[in-house]
C-alpha cells in the first residue's frame, strides 16, 4: 500500500497532559476511512508513519474539531529536532484495512 504523503503543523494538547499532535488534512482523513477496517475502540486507526529518517506504529484518532490527530511522541521530535509550531512532511501508511 503506498502511503499518503501530507504536511502539517505540529501543536500542543491544551489539556492536563503535554501531547503533540498534527492534525491530517481532510482529504488524507477521507483516505484513511476508506482504507480502514471496521471502525476500532473509540474510532481508532492503527497506522504506520515516516517523519524524517525516524518510523513508528500508533493510531490517529478522529476529533470533531480536527478530524484525525496524530500523535507524535517526544522520542520522535527530538530525533528529527522538530517542535511544536514546525511543519512536517509525513508519510502515513494505514494498518488496519478494509
């Protein structure tokens, strides 16, 4: 499966806990519902991403708001040296498929 390729911003959850997320542009959203299995716990999809030289397995999770966020763990922006209020090229591959 070839992933989806898609720039975004990396910001900070204004909740009790420190987590980034980038939010997927709505049409790379669109691709992953079509692409996903029958929906998970909570409307989960468990994914494979490229940020830089660095790849990891999560999920992104759809919000109202934002539509699908995804996390991106501390480990992964200190080895790409990138922080909140950075654009990053992604590259998302999803897991669960239909």
């Amino acid at each position: 499966m070839e992933p989806l390729i898609f720039d975004a911003d990396l910001w900070l959850w204004d909740g009790e806990a420190a987590w980034v997320f980038l939010t997927v542009p709505g049409d790379v959203g669109e691709e992953i519902r079509m692409l996903a299995g029958p929906p998970r716990g909570f409307g989960s999809v468990r994914v494979e991403v490229n940020v830089g030289a660095t790849s990891w397995r999560t999920s992104v999770f759809p919000d109202k708001e934002h539509g699908f966020l995804l996390p991106v763990k501390k480990a992964v922006r200190r080895a790409e040296g990138i922080d909140v209020g950075d654009r990053v090229e992604v590259a998302l591959t999803v897991v669960d498929s239909a």
